[in-house]
C-alpha cells in the first residue's frame, strides 16, 4: 500500500502496482463495487449487510475505457460518502474518476445521481492549458485530487 485515504465510513487503498482497494461502509455505493441499487444486491441473494458493509478490502472495478488503455491509478481521495482517484494512460492526460454519493454533484457529472461504480469525470476531457515547458497549448490532465 503506498497511499490511503479516508472518507467519513469507508476507505481506499492504492498499492504499488496500481490496484485500487476500498473496504468500510457502501450505503451511497462510495466503495465502486458496481452494484446499482439495494435490490441488486437482494438479487444477488448475498446478505444485505455484507454488500453494505466490507470489513475485508476488495479490489475496485476501472472504467472499461480505462482498462483497454491499461491505465494506472497514480493517486486516491475519499470524501464523506465519495470516492475519486487520478488514472494515468501512456500518451493521454491523466483522467478523474469518481463514485459514490452525488447528491449535491459532487462527482462532476453533471448529476447528482449515485455513482455505483468509477466513472470518467468526462467535464474535464478535452481542457487545453498553456505549456510554458514546450511552448504550445496542450490537453491539460488532472495533477492532483482532493475529497472534502
């Protein structure tokens, strides 16, 4: 484990080669375990606390778009009831993901529906900042992230 962060019931973990863990409380889904709804998990016929509550750290589902560029985590943030981190893909900006509770949309997904599972803050695709370094404009990619 070289980062964790910790949100008001849950946590993240980020380990050397990239995984992202999570264990804690999942009630707004802030674990990115995928599941969309209470009755998914009642389908799936595993008991209703267990899929609330890990006590057992489990590994986080990448956005498909991010697997099939093999991207890396490089950086974890927990919020009160959200999680985020920074995926870096070879010759593309480092990208945001976010999940969780978005009630007040603070996923930056222009919604404030729950997140169950990592999902591309796509608002911040495509941003161009000047590169003092190489003198032209280029796309900008996330640097840092941070949970309140």
């Amino acid at each position: 484990i070289i980062k964790c962060a910790a949100g008001a019931n849950h946590s993240i973990l980020l380990t050397k080669d990239g995984t992202v863990l999570a264990f804690g409380a999942d009630d707004t889904m802030q674990l990115g375990q995928g599941r969309e709804t209470i009755n998914q998990w009642r389908k799936d016929k595993e008991p209703l606390t267990s899929a609330i509550f890990r006590t057992e750290p489990f590994k986080i589902i990448i956005p498909p778009s991010l697997a099939y560029d093999r991207a890396k985590c490089v950086a974890v943030a927990a919020g009160h009831d959200f999680s985020a981190a920074i995926y870096e893909v070879e010759d593309k900006p480092n990208c945001l993901v976010s999940w969780g509770n978005g009630w007040r949309k603070q996923l930056g997904h222009k919604t404030d529906m729950h997140m169950s599972a990592p999902r591309v803050v796509a608002t911040l695709q495509g941003k161009k900042e000047w590169s003092e370094k190489k003198q032209e404009v280029l796309e900008m990619g996330v640097k840092s992230v941070a949970c309140g």
